[in-house]
C-alpha cells in the first residue's frame, strides 16, 4: 500500500499565506514556511492522508501517547539557495534512513523514503519563496513522527502522524566564525549504552536542557558529554558530534550506541580522508585532551552538525579549570573543513560525492 501512496497537495489562497520575516532577522526556527507535508499511520491501514498542506495546528486528544511516554523522532536538515539560484539539498536520504533507525529503535512505523523524499522536494519547491538569500541563511526543514494514538498504557501507539515543517533561519555564524567555550559536564550524562542515545528521540533533548542551562550560567555556550559509566570518554558537544585534530591525525569518538551518527561527521571524515588525512574512529579520555592540550598536541578540535556546520571549539573547563584550544582561535583544518562543505553545499565546489541534491 505503500507504493501507491499518493500526495495530495492543498494550497494556501491567499488568506492563509503567513507573513515573511525580517531576512535580517530570522534567528533559528521562529517562524515557518505556508505549507507543511502530513501523512498518517495506523495499524489497520499503513500509512496513508499522504497530504501537503497549509500550515497548520494539530488538534489532539489530551491522552495521545506522544504527550506522556514521549514516543517521538524528528530529524534536521537543510534546503538552500545556491550561488546559481538553484535550490539543493545536502544528503536528504540520509536523513530519512536514519529516520527509520529512529522508528525501529522506538517501535515506531518505518517511513517510505522514497515517497517521503519525493514530499519533500514538492515542498521546498511550493515553498521556494521562503528560502532565504543571504550568504549562509538557509531553510531548515524539521521531519516528525509522533503517537497519536488516545491511550494510557505503556506500549508502541497504533497510530501515528509523520509531517514536515520549514523554518527559514538566519547564518549560524552572523557575526562571524567564531570559536565556542564548553563546559565539560562530569555531573549529568547524555546517553548509555543500550539507550536511545544513538537516535533522535524527543526526549534526549528534555534531559540535556539541565546541563546546558548549568554551563550557560557560568558562561558557557555548550556541554561536553563524557560517557555515562566512567565519565572518562568524550561522547558528543552539545548536539554535535566532536573531532580532535592531535598532531597530525583527526580522532572522533566511535558510534557505539550512545552517540547520535552525524550526517556532518560522516562528511568531515569522508572529506579529511579525501584528503589524505588520518581519521581515527576510537575513544578518546577527557584526560588526554587536557595533556595534549597541555603539551600542545592538540592542535584543534571543533563540533560537527547540520545546524552550524563546523563549531570550532576555543575553550574547555573541566573541574573549574580552563583550558585554552589552539590559542582560542579557529584551527586551520576546521576553517578548511568549514569553507568545504559550505562550498559544495552552494555548488561553488564539485561535489565528488554526490552529496548534493537538486531540486525542482
Ligand atoms: C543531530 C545531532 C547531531 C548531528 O547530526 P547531523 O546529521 O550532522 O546534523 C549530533 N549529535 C546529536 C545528539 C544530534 O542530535
């Protein structure tokens, strides 16, 4: 039934049109696009409703499961301008795949990536106008899934809805690349092993919040999580992925179920060996960042992510001592990674592996 699921599409007239935001001012998701893609599951039936469509509210029973167990994956990625006026998209699929590892991980219905795909690109393309223009702003789009289902107990739903909605947002870095100060927390932890960590589920989200309001009090701007058992391996920066560069070899911690499998991590790495840089896949100690950061091996490290691209990290503070990262400026390696994906992203560089996605 899934083939021949079919996407209605309802336009907005001209009433239900949303005003456009200051291009000055767009911020991260504030306002969104007219339009949205809705399809809906149930057991019974698969998936079906398949429907772009007005932007619009959700009425909801109070006892839909979404709101009390939390059974919700969501996704994050962007449609862009580029320097042609032509509009593309960076690894979409990707993002669907690893959608539907979300689904399997929550006991969530698989989406058709196809179908979906397919959705997607009749939106941004509906929607184009809302696509913003300036160097580096872009249109975030946000895949959902949720329960729907009204019911109390404790189990998978028996119905669900998947829609997509459309957040034109301003360049991350506004005012310039700039490195990040980080708070390594050893007092709240992200994910474990044999947890949801590795997917994208609502509520490793609610349970991070704590940590980042306790780094931004002391004026920080992102946590860095350490392993959940010794509190000794780096995990993730914020919600990012994160890559030191020691002497000459670029290191990442491994995906081994607590760390969420960057789409940007797997282009970083792809690029750098491309490059003929060494990339290691293995983990890292908190404590040999700081050595190597005192013996000054480590050259860089920086943060990896759909939203910012590339965060190059200028400071640590771990148990109320700071530590400063090559020299709280921005690392060669980062600013080329940087420059790279942001110019294969716009079609201003070939695109050796194939990344790039046109669309309309
Ligand atoms: C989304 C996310 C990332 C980055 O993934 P990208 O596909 O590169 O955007 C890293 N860590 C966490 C926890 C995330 O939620």
């Amino acid at each position: 039934m899934w083939k021949d699921l079919e996407i209605s599409v309802c336009r907005c007239d001209s009433g239900q049109r949303r005003e456009k935001p200051d291009q000055g001012n767009l911020g991260f998701g504030s306002y969104f696009t007219d339009h949205m893609f809705l399809m809906k599951w149930s057991r019974k039936d698969g998936w079906h409703d398949a429907e772009i469509c007005p932007y619009q509210d959700f009425s909801m029973d109070p006892a839909a499961m979404v709101y009390h167990y939390g059974q919700a994956i969501f996704e994050g990625l962007k449609a862009y301008k580029g320097d042609d006026n032509q509009i593309y998209m960076f690894r979409p699929e990707d993002n669907l795949e690893r959608m539907n590892g979300s689904a399997l991980r929550m006991c969530m219905p698989r989406i058709p990536v196809e179908t979906v795909l397919k959705a997607i690109k009749a939106l941004v393309y509906l929607d184009r106008d809302w696509i913003p223009t300036g160097d580096g702003a872009t249109l975030y789009l946000r895949p959902t899934m949720i329960a729907v289902e009204p019911a109390l107990g404790v189990r998978p739903s028996e119905h669900y809805y998947f829609f997509v909605i459309m957040s034109p947002v301003g360049a991350y870095y506004a005012e310039g690349f700039n490195p990040t100060k980080i708070w390594v927390t050893d007092k709240y932890v992200r994910a474990v092993k044999g947890g949801v960590g590795h997917v994208k589920t609502a509520g490793n989200y609610a349970a991070s919040i704590m940590a980042a309001e306790e780094a931004h009090r002391a004026g920080y701007t992102q946590v860095l999580w350490l392993d959940a058992c010794e509190h000794k391996y780096v995990e993730e920066v914020g919600t990012s992925n994160i890559f030191f560069r020691i002497d000459d070899e670029l290191i990442t911690p491994p995906l081994g179920g607590s760390i969420l499998g960057g789409i940007t991590r797997d282009s970083v790495i792809q690029l750098a060996k491309s490059w003929g840089i060494a990339v290691t896949e293995r983990q890292v100690a908190i404590d040999e960042v700081l050595s190597a950061i005192e013996d000054g091996s480590l050259k860089e490290s920086f943060g990896s992510g759909t939203a910012a691209v590339i965060a190059p990290i200028g400071e640590l503070c771990y148990q109320e001592k700071k530590y400063v990262v090559a020299d709280g400026k921005t690392g060669e390696l980062s600013q080329r990674l940087f420059e790279e994906l942001q110019a294969i992203q716009n079609g201003k560089r070939e695109d050796p592996f194939r990344w790039v996605v046109r669309i309309g």
